[in-house]
C-alpha cells in the first residue's frame, strides 16, 4: 500500500500526517495530485516553499509502484495451480515432466550411478571454462550429429554447454541479435510458448510460419512451406528436432527434405530446437534424423540441446548450443562470440549435470543402460497414448474421430479443446492443461486414463 508522510515547518507550527491511499479524507495538495519530482536524488521526496511555510514531503511509497504484476506463466504457471488444489483426484497435464505409473517425479538409475561415480571421485567444484565441461562438449555433439559425423572431425562445430534448452536458444537468441541485426527468426505456429519470450527479450525480431492445421488436425505442411519462402532471404527458421511442442506432429522424412529444399533456395539458416532426442520414438538416432539431414547437405545450422527429458535432468540446467558451420575458422569466431555473449550473463555453466551427461554419454554400460531407460519411459507415454484413445472413442458415442491422439509422438497431446473447454477441465475437473488445450501424457498414468477420457468427452461436447 502507498503511503506517504507530510511534515509542514513554519515558524509557529511543526505538524506530520500520514496519508494512505485508502483513506477517503485524503490530503489534497494545490489541487494537484501527488506527484513525484523530477529532481535530482531521491525521486520520492520533494521540499516545496509556500510563503514562510516549507513542506517537506516524505513519502515512503515503494520504488517499485510503478512495476506491475506479471501474469502466471501459461505453462509453468500451472504446476504453482496445481498445487494449489486440494481436491485428491487432481491431475498435473501441464509442464512437460515425466512421471513413473504411480505419477512420481523419476530419477534414472544411470543418473544415480553417474552421480555416486562423481561422489567416489571427489570432484572439485572449480568453475568451469565458460564454454562448458570440454568431455560434456564433446558428448553432447557426437551424440547430436554421431560421433563419426565429418562436420566433428573438420571441427566445423561450435559447441558451447548451456543453460539447458532454454538457456542455449537464450544465448543463440543474443548472437542474432548481435550479427545479424534485423534479421527475423520464423517460428511455427502453434509452438512451446516460450520461444517468442526468448527472442522478444533478446530484441530478436520474429513471425509465424503455418503448421498446424486443425481441419486435418495434422501439418499444414504447403502453408508451411509457402511461409518459408515468402519470409525474407536469410531469416532464421526455428523448427523442433523431433516431437514438435505442443502438437506432437513431425514433417515426413520426405517433408523434411521439401523443408530443407526451400530454406536452402532462400539461403535461409535452419535453427533447430532439440529438446525431445530419444524421447520421441525412444531412439537417439531416429529422433536426431531431422537435424543430421541438413548438415549432410553441408548446410550451416544452429541446434539448441536439452537434458532435461531424456535424462530427466529437469533441474541441473544442463545443455548445449551448436553451430555447425562451414569451416573450422568460421566455428572457431563463433566459439569465441558465443563465449564472449555467455561471459556477461552467467559466467560459466553448473558443473553437476554436464559431468553425468559426459559420465553416461561416455561409458559403454551406462550409455546402453540410458537407451533402456528411455525406451522404457517413451514405452509408458505410448501406453497410456494407447490406453487414453480406446477409453475416449469406447465412451464417446458421437462418433467424433479421436484417432489424431495416436498420430501425434512425444509427450503432449494437442487435444484441440479450446481455452473455454480448457478451463472446465480443471475447473471441473481438477485436470490441470495449459489453455491451448495441450496435454502432458508424461503426466498420467493408465489408472487415470478412464477420468481423463470423461473429462475430455465432457468439455468438448458441454462447453463451447
Ligand atoms: N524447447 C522445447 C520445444 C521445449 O518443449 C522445452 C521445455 C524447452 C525447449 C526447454 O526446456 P529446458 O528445461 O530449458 O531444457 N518445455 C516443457 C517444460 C516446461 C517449460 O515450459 O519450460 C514444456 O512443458 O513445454
């Protein structure tokens, strides 16, 4: 609450009153209301003469008034909701998290065994260069691209560990900004709602691109290439690695050569978000496919990494950006950029995630153990994909057609209920989504499907 104090001096009188911004009976001063001086030092007291009598007006209102409160965030924001409810049948659809079958938070074994690694040991916790953990640096790409891919050994990529996904399309985001002043990035529409966060805060211009396509609940796949084409020569064009965010729906192989056809034609840079690799179809390789065309088309791309889903390193932060580019002096300069970005910003990357990544990456047993791992979690969301389809088209008598749920991968289902239908999901429902109507399947459990399904059938079919 504002509040300020009022002292008023004259030569007879010395009197202070506090006034509040509640109080009906406010002091009123000249007409005017209360303002703050422009003038040098503290903005929030001025001394005004009036005749013989000097005002002194202290005013203790925060320096802070004029900030206003931030909306929750639409996707983070409904985990804090989450908890929130007290109600037991509740259901966490929001953030993208694997859970186990009893809906717990899973810590993978090879992680444990990576971490008691690093405690027999005794690592140190100096910092770390600013690039990162040279042996995470060199797992991360070999891992990308395979380690046998030419662009390593040319040493035609820059890596630099990240601050997770998010972190590393933050530090690319700034590298745009900084060499390619006014250039745009094209980002799909719909797409993870943070990415246009990332690019407006790094002053990074950017449009949509045409991708979903509800009619067919599929890819608009020639509005997408249309948009790339007509967008101006040489912008950045963001796409999903594998198992797009929110909708689940990844181009053919065959689109992705169509895709790397047009942004070749227009010289465009293909940047690509990477945060599902193993995750989408439980193989490495397979999820990576995207990516490793266009550099076998000796194209320059830019590819952000993520652990937080395939190794369930959520927390640590950890992940990387890489510049594939056409020469080892190109890679080198933008290393040395990418570094000089990160200095100011966090100085060096945590230690803690880069050395079990490097520790699974780099170990046979548990390199073969982690692919196990995600199989097994990729298996369990197709599962309970499975399982929600039979329970929704068994109940649901409309005859709607449900089977897009089974044409979509990854963790989400772009289930096409809108923010209205949404809300009554966990309004009524206590399922908590995000209000374009995503849900996480990583999140739920094939006890829970059944619910869901009424949920769901509810929502559409009641609520327009
Ligand atoms: N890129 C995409 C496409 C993502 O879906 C996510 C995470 C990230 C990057 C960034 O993840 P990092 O943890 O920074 O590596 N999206 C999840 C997680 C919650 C969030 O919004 O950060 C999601 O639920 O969409």
């Amino acid at each position: 609450m504002a509040s300020a104090m009022l002292s008023i001096t004259s030569p007879s009188t010395s009197a202070s009153l506090s006034m509040h911004d509640s109080h009906k009976g406010k002091p009123h001063f000249g007409g005017s209301s209360l303002r703050f001086s422009k003038e040098k030092g503290n903005p929030f007291s001025s001394v005004r003469s009036s005749g013989r009598i000097s005002m002194s007006l202290a005013v203790n209102i925060s320096r802070f008034e004029g900030i206003p409160m931030a909306p929750p965030d639409p996707i983070l924001g409904v985990s804090e909701a989450f908890r929130a409810d007290s109600n037991e049948v509740k259901l966490n659809l929001g953030v993208g998290a694997y859970r186990t079958e009893d809906l717990q938070p899973y810590v993978l074994n090879v992680v444990k065994k990576a971490e008691n690694l690093m405690l027999e040991r005794g690592e140190n916790k100096e910092y770390l260069p600013i690039e990162g953990l040279a042996a995470f640096n060199k797992a991360t790409v070999e891992l990308l691209l395979g380690a046998d891919n030419p662009v390593i050994k040319q040493q035609r990529v820059a890596t630099v560990q990240g601050l997770s996904g998010t972190g590393s399309l933050r530090l690319a985001a700034a590298l745009i900004e900084r060499y390619f002043p006014g250039a745009k990035v094209l980002i799909s529409s719909p797409t993870w709602g943070n990415h246009k966060n990332i690019f407006n805060d790094a002053r990074v211009p950017w449009s949509e691109y045409r991708y979903y396509d509800p009619k067919t609940v599929g890819l608009d796949f020639e509005g997408m290439i249309e948009d790339i084409k007509a967008a101006p020569e040489g912008s950045f064009v963001l796409l999903h690695g594998c198992a797009h965010n929110p909708t689940g729906i990844d181009p053919t192989p065959e689109q992705w050569e169509k895709i790397a056809d047009v942004i070749q034609q227009k010289n465009h840079i293909p940047f690509f978000d990477v945060a599902y690799q193993g995750f989408a179809s439980g193989s490495l390789d397979e999820d990576a496919a995207s990516v490793r065309l266009f550099v076998a088309r000796g194209m320059e791309v830019l590819v952000a990494q993520s652990y937080s889903k395939n190794l369930g390193l959520y927390a640590e932060r950890i992940g990387a950006m890489n510049v594939v580019s056409s020469s080892p002096e190109a890679a080198a300069r933008v290393k040395s950029q990418l570094k000089r970005l990160a200095r100011p910003m966090y100085s060096n990357p945590p230690v803690h995630g880069a050395r079990i990544v490097a520790n699974v990456v780099g170990d046979p047993a548990l390199f073969s153990e982690w692919k196990a791992e995600m199989e097994m979690m990729a298996g369990r969301i197709k599962n309970v994909r499975q399982k929600l389809f039979d329970s929704i088209s068994s109940k649901d008598k409309s005859g709607k057609d449900w089977s897009f749920i089974l044409k979509q991968i990854g963790m989400f289902s772009y289930t096409g209920l809108n923010k209205n239908q949404s809300d009554n999901m966990t309004n009524k429902w206590h399922v908590y989504m995000t209000k374009d109507g995503r849900i996480s399947l990583a999140g739920l459990s094939l006890a829970k499907c059944e619910y869901l399904a009424d949920a769901i059938i509810d929502s559409f079919h009641n609520v327009s």
